[in-house]
C-alpha cells in the first residue's frame, strides 16, 4: 500500500511524516527507511531509522527513482515501511507521472511486503481520482 499525506507548500506535510516514522519506530518489527533530498531532518528522525540522503544519487527520472528504491530493498530483506518526503521532488516526478509511479510502488510494496508513506506538494483535487484512496492526511 501506498499512503499520501497531500497539501500545497508549507502545510506541515514533513512534520506529519516525521512524526509517523518517530511512532511507527516504537513497534516495528522490521526496518523502516526514510528518503529525503538532504540530511535537514537527520536530528528529528530515531536513529533507527536509515535516512538516505537521495541528492547525493543524482536521478534524472522517475524510473530511476524506481531502480533506486528497488535496489534499497534488494539489499535489506528487513524493510517494513518506506518513508519519502516530497517525492515529486525526490523521484524528479512531473504531475503527470504521479499516479505511475505510486501504482508501481504499490505493486513493489506487495511483492516485497513493503509499506509506502509519501508526502506529496499538491492539494487533493489536484490529484488523480484513482489516487484519492491512498490520501490518510490532507493539509
């Protein structure tokens, strides 16, 4: 599954996040990573968390982005959740590639027994009608 936490810039998107992860931390069974495009939020995150700096992979597509995530996977058999802040940004997404890229999460998500939590910089009506299912926070 794939959930999205959706509002325009500035809305708190990114606390919501962190706040999930610094609570899912407490019960996880498996490994919980964090994407993010810098190591800003490095402090606030458990030190359980793995936080990849993505930034420092330089992708210049959304496909590769899905390359990415799924060599993350292939090395750690133990990854529970997957949190990405601004994936837009981080998966180099226009609007347009959005639904793509979240069906072939959801796809990687249950083969591999994975759970996506994605904050997305845009307002819910913005976002695609199959998509609004996947929305769990809208700021």
């Amino acid at each position: 599954m794939v959930e999205l936490i959706v509002g325009k810039e500035g809305k708190g998107k990114t606390k919501q996040l962190l706040s999930r992860v610094n609570e899912e931390i407490k019960t996880a069974s498996g490994n919980i990573v964090f994407l993010d495009r810098n190591d800003k939020h490095m402090f606030e995150l458990n030190n359980k968390v793995r936080l990849v700096n993505v930034a420092d992979y330089e992708f210049t597509n959304c496909s590769e982005f899905i390359g990415f995530v799924c060599g993350i996977l292939s090395q750690d058999h133990d990854i529970e959740k997957m949190y990405i802040d601004a994936i837009m940004k981080v998966a180099k997404l226009e609007k347009s590639d959005l639904t793509a890229v979240v069906k072939r999460l959801e796809l990687i998500g249950k083969k591999f027994n994975v759970q996506f939590t994605a904050s997305v910089t845009l307002d819910a009506s913005e976002l695609d009608d199959e998509l609004r299912s996947n929305i769990v926070v809208e700021l």
